[in-house]
C-alpha cells in the first residue's frame, strides 16, 4: 500500500503545489500545509477506490483539507506589531517585475474557497463533469461559477489588483 501511494503521489505531486500555492501565500506556510497535506492524503488514501481518477480524489482531498485549514487560521487571531522600519521593508504589489502566473495566484487567492477549487481544477483542465464531482455541485452550476470567476479574474487584471 506504501509503494502504491508513494507511486500515485509523485505522478501526481504537481497537485499539491497548485493547492499550497492557491491557497497558502508565505514560503515556509505553503512548506509546512504541503506536509499537512500529503499527510491527510496518506490518511485518507483507504479510502480510495477507484471508482474516480486518482488526480480527481486527491484534488477533493486537498482542496477540503486546505479549506479546513484557512477557516482553523482565520478563527486563531494573532497580532503584529509594524514599527515604521518595517514599512519601507513591505513588498510592492505594483512590482512589473511579478510574473503573469504569480499575477494569477494572487488573484485567485482573493477568490472565495469554493471558487480557488473551481479555477484551479479549471486551469488543470478538468471537465465540467469532474469538476463537479470533485466540488459537490452540478455540472449547470459549474459551467456559471467558472464564468463568473473568470468575470473576476479578468476584472482583476483589468483594475491592477493583482
């Protein structure tokens, strides 16, 4: 079972890095959840079946362990003190250096839960009807959500919020 996994995980590692990247922002946070997530697929792959592709249950898996983990963060309030030394230190987000995809995952990281699973499987060129497997909801519905987050992304890039 061991082997098995270990096998399916490394043909598939690039899913886990799209999670961590989409829904994690700082370095050593995306270092610390990838762990926690290949941690809870190697929890849950008993319960793997094969009834779905292996990519789209470790997409479901993923997405749901790291959604439970934004809503643990967000319930944990921490306090930062900002002296005005560390001001001149923030990065720029109007930096033309940043790359179109870091652009893009910045965008996508404003994106509720839901809608960072939806593009993401999206951009991974999953169907509609995988997608809605993966995400609980009808294929109908997952044609509109990806529409409208689309609709957003583009709003985003147009304004220069990302």
């Amino acid at each position: 079972m061991k082997d098995k996994f270990t096998e399916l995980l490394y043909e598939n590692q690039g899913i886990v890095h799209k999670i961590c990247n989409i829904y994690f922002r700082d370095r050593l946070e995306k270092e610390d959840y990838h762990q926690e997530l290949i941690i809870q697929l190697w929890k849950a792959f008993p319960s793997f079946n094969n009834t779905s592709k292996f990519s789209t249950w470790m997409y479901r898996v993923c997405v749901n362990a790291a959604i439970n983990i934004t809503k643990k963060e967000k319930k944990q309030v921490t306090q930062v003190k900002l002296f005005d030394s560390n001001l001149h230190n923030l990065p720029n987000n109007d930096d033309t250096n940043c790359s179109n995809q870091e652009k893009l995952y910045e965008a996508i990281s404003k994106l509720s839960n839901v809608d960072k699973a939806i593009i993401t499987l999206y951009l991974d060129e999953y169907s509609y009807e995988e997608i809605s497997e993966i995400i609980g909801i009808s294929k109908n519905n997952t044609g509109v959500k990806i529409k409208r987050i689309k609709s957003k992304i583009l709003k985003s890039f147009e304004n220069g919020n990302s």
